[in-house]
C-alpha cells in the first residue's frame, strides 16, 4: 500500500520503471547508466534505446559537453595536473566541480540529476508535472587534501514564492547523489586546487 501509481501509458517519450515497487514515468535519457547517454534518435525511438559512453578520455581528464545541450558533443578536458605539494597530482576542483556537478548558476550534470529524474515518487511529482530544485552544494578539502574530501548539501524546491523544503526522503536522494560523485573526486588523490568551493546547480524531476 501506498506510493503513487503511474498511467499504463507515459507521456512525452517517457518510458515506465519500478520505484520502491511501484510504476512510475521518466524522462528515457534518465535510464541510462551513469556515464552514458542516449541520443536524440533512441529518446524518440525506443526500438533503437541504446546507451552510449562519452568519448573515452586520457588519464586526468574528462569528457565535456561543448555546444548546444541536445548537440552530444564532448572533448576532454584536464582536471589533474603535475605541480602539487611533496610531488602529489593537484586537481582543478572547480574544472572538475564544473563537468561532475554543473557550472555554478546553471543545470546540473546529467551525472547528478539522473538518479532524481528516475524517483518523481520522491518528489511527490503527479503525471504531467516537474518541480525544479536547486542545490546548493559545498565542496571542502581540508588542508588541500583530497583524501578528506566531503560535501555539505542543501536542496529545496524554487519557485516565484521562494525555496520550499523538501521531503526527507527526497533530500536523502539529492544527498546520495552528491556523495556518490564526491566519492569519485576523492578516488582522484592528491592535492585539491582549493580548499572549499561553493555552487549552486538546478536540476528538473518531471513525472512523465
């Protein structure tokens, strides 16, 4: 019992999957696994759903979406350099902050927004409709080191009448989803270019 349940038939190229056990409706880009994307074609055309890998990049880089967003076009880009203290690798964690998570005051990553699109149930979203979030994220290394790196999480709700909170669970979902990403800059190593940054990315569940 409880738990919304989804239309037999999805709207807007959405496609059904089970959340906590029941059916709901996603965006089909949001079904791919982390680190892939679905192309134009395959979101219209569900017989040719296929999942891509970004362009596979050097050692210290990752790729980058250039252009416009429905484009698909990637190039690497440098987040690990030479440099660093007692000969460590130093990483360009707003590079890094700017690819993994978002550009600050822009939408956030395919990466971090993925795992919310596929959970419209958490966000109590009915067919049809979406509710952008804002996140705000704090990203601190003390003493530069990489090895301690964490991440403080603040999501909400944004609207003309002002950020609304979220539920529990939902801000559990936006907190894993963070934290499985910071997990991956800190697997980096090394030393961090700065200590602490700050930045502030929009992500739209929509119940499809």
């Amino acid at each position: 019992m409880g738990g919304p349940s989804a239309p037999a038939v999805c709207v807007d190229s959405g496609t059904p999957v089970l959340s906590d056990g029941h059916p709901v409706c996603v965006p089909r880009s949001a079904t791919c696994p982390r680190g892939t994307t679905r192309s134009a074609a395959a979101v219209d055309a569900p017989s040719h759903a296929t999942c891509s890998r970004a362009v596979s990049c050097p050692p210290g880089s990752l790729p980058e979406r250039v252009g416009p967003v429905d484009a698909g076009t990637t190039a690497c880009r440098p987040v690990v350099t030479t440099g660093g203290r007692s000969g460590l690798p130093r990483v360009d964690v707003g590079a890094w902050a700017s690819i993994a998570l978002g550009p600050d005051g822009g939408r956030g990553s395919d990466d971090l927004c993925a795992p919310l699109s596929l959970r419209p149930d958490a966000f109590a979203l009915p067919q049809g409709e979406a509710a952008p979030i804002t996140i705000r994220i704090t990203v601190s290394s003390p003493d530069q080191d990489l090895s301690r790196v964490s991440a403080r999480v603040n999501a909400a709700f944004a609207g003309d009448g002002g950020d609304r909170p979220l539920s529990q669970e939902a801000e559990g979902l936006v907190e894993r989803s963070v934290a499985s990403l910071i997990e991956a800059l800190r697997s980096l190593g090394g030393e961090a270019s700065t200590a602490a940054l700050e930045l502030r990315v929009s992500c739209p569940p929509k119940s499809l």
